[in-house]
C-alpha cells in the first residue's frame, strides 16, 4: 500500500517497486508505462506523473524492488496554497499502461503538509 509524505513546495522523490500480479516475480517494463495519481477533490487538485519524461524515471527495465523513481516536484503541490499547520491527505495510485490496458500495481495516501519555511 502506497504510503506517501510531502512538505508542499518541496521536492519529493519515491522509489518504486513493480512485480507482476504474484507478488514476487519482477514485471519487466519494456515498452510499458509507469503512471501515478493523486487528487484531492474538495480543492479539484491533482498531480499526474509518468514514465518515461514526466516525474517517473525507471531505472531497471526488469522491473523489481526499486525499478523507478517517482519525483514529485515544489510546483506540484503550489496550488493547494495551505496554512503551515495544515495536512490534506488525498487517495493515490500506480497504474502500470501497456497499450490500452491499466492495471493498477498499488493504491494509498499522499500526505501533503504546509511548508513553515523556505531553506
């Protein structure tokens, strides 16, 4: 389950992991396309990112533990314009895209915090 932290206006970077639907075995991604989703309804906010060029890096084609990178960047998050004591926790998802097939690999929360400051 997706478990997600993120101070907004700041970088977050994720690895991520892709098995086929057992569990175990390493789902090659040739060809394939990582794609990830967040939204926030009551603020109509999101945050869509995918592999090759846009916030999803893979790092090993064979698939497995730590395959890819997700990066979610300061810029992503400006928009929910929060308080520095606020948290919204949005639902998320990683869809594995092969053709016109989805399939989801994982679901859960990003937890996106205020920023008190910057560096």
């Amino acid at each position: 389950m997706l478990a997600l932290s993120l101070t907004q206006n700041k970088t977050g970077v994720y690895l991520l992991s892709v098995f086929q639907s057992n569990g175990v075995t390493p789902q090659p991604l040739i060809g394939l396309t990582l794609w990830f989703h967040a939204s926030y309804p009551l603020a109509a906010f999101h945050i869509n990112k995918s592999s090759p060029s846009n916030g999803i890096t893979i790092q090993n084609t064979a698939g497995g533990t730590d395959c890819a990178t997700l990066q979610i960047e300061p810029t992503d998050s400006a928009a929910l314009g929060l308080d520095a004591d606020a948290i919204v926790v949005m639902n998320c998802e990683l869809v594995l895209v092969s053709g016109s097939e989805n399939y989801e690999l994982d679901r859960g929360t990003l937890t996106v915090t205020g920023n008190v400051g910057t560096p």
